[in-house]
C-alpha cells in the first residue's frame, strides 16, 4: 500500500529540510510526500521553492490558513491507500512510520492514533501544564466518543484515505484534532493506538500551540460532539 504523507508547514525554516530527510529516509518505501505551505513568511517558501524532487509535492496557501485547513488541502490531494499527518518540525519521527500504520496494514484497523503516552519510547520531558492540559482535553472527548485514547492531541494520525476523504474537515487551527475524534467516532470506525517517541519543542525553539488552542479545543469538543455533528 502507498503511504501519502501530509505535512502542514508554517513558518518552519529550521527545521523542514532536516524534516524532508528524515521522511525521505523514513522505512516506507512506497510513498509519497505532500508539503503544504501554510503562508510561511520567514523564509520557508523561499527553501521550499529550491527543492526539485518529484516525488515531494509543495502546495502553497497565500495565507495562512491554520493547520486545519492546511490538512484538508493534503488530504485532497492524497492518492495513497493510508495517509498520515506530520508536523513539520522534528518532534515525532517519521521511522516510526511502520509502528503507525501497522495496525492497518495488518487489516485490524480504519485509523490508528500514535500516542505519547504509551509504550516505552522515548519521551522528552517539557511543560507539565500541557500534558495536564492534554490529559484533559483527552478525558472530555473520551467521554462524548466513548473511545478510550489517551492521546487525541496527537500529530500521528494514520486514516484510511477513503475514510479521511470522506469528512468535511471545518476546523481551520488546531481544532482539527477533536473535531477529526468526534467524526471518526461516529463512523463505528476500527480505532487503534500504538505508542510512539516524542521529541517535544520548547516555545524558545519554535512551538505554536498555546492556551486559546486548549479553550478552541474545548469548544470543538462539545460543538462536534453535541452541537454540530455534521
């Protein structure tokens, strides 16, 4: 099976080129690669403009839109049988590849989530506030999906790609990650989750996320969940 890899990009200079090595190198052999500029203004367009691989596609947003919309781009543009998100920063390793979409290859699961919080992977120890925070955010949409993860804020999610194709992605930010469990709850489909490594960024050293996300978060939940379920 091809493994479509969909790479939300924002403003990610330092780290992209090492990132393409990596996912290049990574253990899939059939794949392709799908880089989606999100309005990048720090010079990352300017590096991304330089590559000349055909087997690396380069979309680009005028505008920054929000990781959402930049994954809804990526996943319409899929032609792999699994797709897969991945952050475009050096905080989860593409050689786990194998780990994420075994449970599908192995014809057991529709969408597998890659948990930091499972296993005995690496694991860099970073902000405590978050991974309460996460833990949280974790337990209140357990609770509206039933689904018992640990992780629903992870970046590795591996989907079938007629599954992921198939829902109408409307969150535009970092939204996408309740709104995606919420949809995929619904759909009775087979969901897995495997442990995974995490080499988790500082602000220092470019992280985006923040609190106003963690309150978006919460309204997704329950506007997926209960409001809008469409």
């Amino acid at each position: 099976m091809k493994l479509s890899i969909i790479i939300p990009c924002f403003n990610e200079k330092q780290t992209i080129l090492k990132l393409i090595d990596a996912v290049k190198n990574s253990p899939i052999e059939d794949k392709e690669v799908i880089i989606i500029d999100d309005g990048s203004f720090d010079g990352t367009r300017e590096i991304l403009k330089e590559i000349n691989d055909e087997s690396i596609k380069i979309i680009y947003h005028e505008k920054n839109l929000g990781k959402g919309a930049a994954l809804k781009t990526g996943f319409a543009s899929a032609s792999g049988e699994i797709c897969i998100v991945q952050d475009a920063d050096l905080e989860y390793d593409p050689k786990e590849y194998p780990f994420v979409i075994g449970p599908i290859l192995e014809g057991k699961a529709d969408v597998v989530f890659g948990s930091r919080f499972q296993g005995g992977r690496p694991h860099r120890v970073v902000y405590f506030w978050h991974r309460v925070g996460n833990g949280l955010l974790t337990l209140l949409s357990n609770i509206f999906t039933d689904l018992n993860l640990t992780d629903m804020e992870t970046c590795y999610k591996a989907f079938k790609r007629e599954i992921i194709q198939s829902i109408n992605i409307q969150e535009k930010r970092f939204g996408f990650e309740p709104e995606i469990t919420a949809k995929i709850a619904r759909l009775n489909c087979r969901v897995y989750e495997i442990g995974i490594s995490y080499y988790g960024r500082t602000y220092n050293e470019g992280k985006k996320i923040g609190w106003k996300d963690g309150v978006r978060a919460i309204y997704c939940i329950l506007k997926y969940n209960i409001w809008k379920k469409s």
